[in-house]
C-alpha cells in the first residue's frame, strides 16, 4: 500500500460519515467539476505540499467517471466531433486537473519530479470474458479475489521536466497516452498478457 496518498474525489463525499472526514483530514483534494472552484483548491493543496516537502502520491482519475456502455458511446461522439482519437475501452480523458497539477509541480524548487501511469486490467479467470468487469463490493471485502480473479498492472514513467509546456500540446499528449493506453487494454481483452512485449513484463517468476 502507498503511503501519503492524495486523491481528487467528488466534494460531496465529504459527507460521509467517518469516511468523508477522513478524507478530509487526510489531504484529498474535493473537486466539484467547476474548474474556476476547483483550480484554486488545487492550486492551494499543491502550494502545501511543495512548501512542508511532503511525499505525496498525488491520485488522478483523469476520466473523471466510471465506464459505462452510455458514457463510452457519448465519450466517442465528443471525440470524432473535436476529432480527437476514439477509444473502445476507455473514456476521453478530461485534460484541465492534468494540465494543472504537472504545471504545479514543474521547476527546481518542486519535489515531485514524475508522472506515473498506471494501466489496470483484470478478468475472471473461470470467464475471460468477463474482461475488466468488477466483482461487487460485497464480494470483493468478503475473502480474497485469487484465483478466481487475475490482474496486470502496465506501469510508464515521465519526468515531469520533458513533458510539453504549452497546455494544447500537454492536453494532445495526454490524449496519445490514452489511445496507448486503449491498445494495451484491446491487446489484453483478446490475448491477455500473451500479446506483449515480454521484455516490459514482470511475473512473479522473476
């Protein structure tokens, strides 16, 4: 488990008995999806974190929802009429809190150096088919999930410091990561892990 944590969540979740509140001491950053609200808040979470040099994990969801068959169609429709790439198994990412938080953390007095992404797969094992398709909650806090379940994290690094300055270019990199991300997810959907470069894999061989 990481520790330090920060994750953007919906401020309603702040309500939430006991879990909420925890949240709320813990650092996440409540978002309401108005980003003249919203920059601000990140913008003063962020200036904390650089001033105290606290190690942070900061956890950004850039999708900004759960997937869902009526979300994917219309996250297809926005695409093809800003021309930007479809995807088949993920949502178009929402750039604006990317944009925002690598520009937070850029420069030398900055101790976040890096962008981690993370791409997370998981099937039944008894139905492959049942390709990224999450247990219920109960299930999943019931007993341990292996072997009915199996899962493959694709893990890339980038230093902050190389990424595009310029907001358009960072928002048309971000969208190229996100169609990589789609081909990964298809190759895996279909072949599983058999379909990648075995020199980027790590089982438990290793």
């Amino acid at each position: 488990m990481l520790e330090n944590c920060k994750y953007f969540v919906k401020d309603s979740l702040k309500y939430l008995p006991f879990f909420g509140w925890g949240m709320w001491l813990a650092g996440f950053v409540y978002v309401r999806r108005n980003w003249t609200q919203d920059q601000q808040k990140i913008h003063t979470t962020f200036n904390t974190i650089k001033r105290f040099q606290t190690p942070a994990w900061i956890i950004n969801y850039v999708e900004g929802s759960r997937i869902t068959l009526k979300k994917l169609y219309d996250s297809q429709n926005f695409a093809r009429q800003r021309g930007y790439p479809i995807l088949d198994n993920l949502l178009l990412p929402r750039t604006k809190g990317f944009v925002s938080c690598v520009n937070e953390f850029r420069g030398k007095d900055s101790h976040v150096k890096y962008v981690y992404d993370l791409t997370i797969a998981y099937r039944n094992r008894t139905n492959p088919k049942r390709f990224n398709q999450a247990p219920s909650m109960v299930r999943a806090h019931i007993h341990s999930l292996w072997p009915e379940y199996e899962f493959h994290v694709h893990c890339r690094r980038f230093a902050i410091e190389d990424l595009p300055e310029d907001e358009v270019e960072l928002s048309n990199w971000l969208r190229a990561r996100w169609l990589e991300k789609d081909r990964i997810l298809s190759i895996l959907k279909s072949q599983w892990t058999d379909g990648l470069d075995n020199g980027v894999m790590w089982t438990n061989d290793n």
